[in-house]
C-alpha cells in the first residue's frame, strides 16, 4: 500500500521521511495544497504521513480482518 506524504519546505525531516520510502510506492504532497483541517492532525510536525487503505472493499477488509 502506497503512503501519502504531506511536507513542507525546507523540512529534514521531510527529506529523511523520503529517503526512507525511498523503494515504497508514495505520493508527496506539500503542505501549501491541503485542508489546514488535515494539517492540524500532524500538530505542526512534517512530514505527516498517512498510509492509503485502498477504497471501500479494502476497508471494509481492513476492519473486518484486523484481529
């Protein structure tokens, strides 16, 4: 499953953050594109990183399966 990076400029450790994914499947987005109501779950740490569940049927999966 691929991650959702949202960074910032300038950031190490957004930087850090990219070189770990390195051979990961990620999407980067910075943080001047995103709702400051996803921004503020990161408390103003960068990057904030989400991992993509996939649609519906995956979360449901997810759910169901987790235990």
């Amino acid at each position: 499953m691929p991650f959702l990076i949202i960074t910032k400029d300038n950031c190490l450790n957004c930087k850090k953050a990219k070189i770990l994914l390195d051979d990961t499947p990620y999407i980067e987005i910075n943080k001047n594109y995103v709702s400051s109501a996803i921004l503020e779950l990161g408390g103003q740490n960068y990057p904030i990183v989400f991992n993509y569940l996939g649609d519906y049927d995956d979360l449901e999966k997810y759910i169901i399966h987790k235990n």
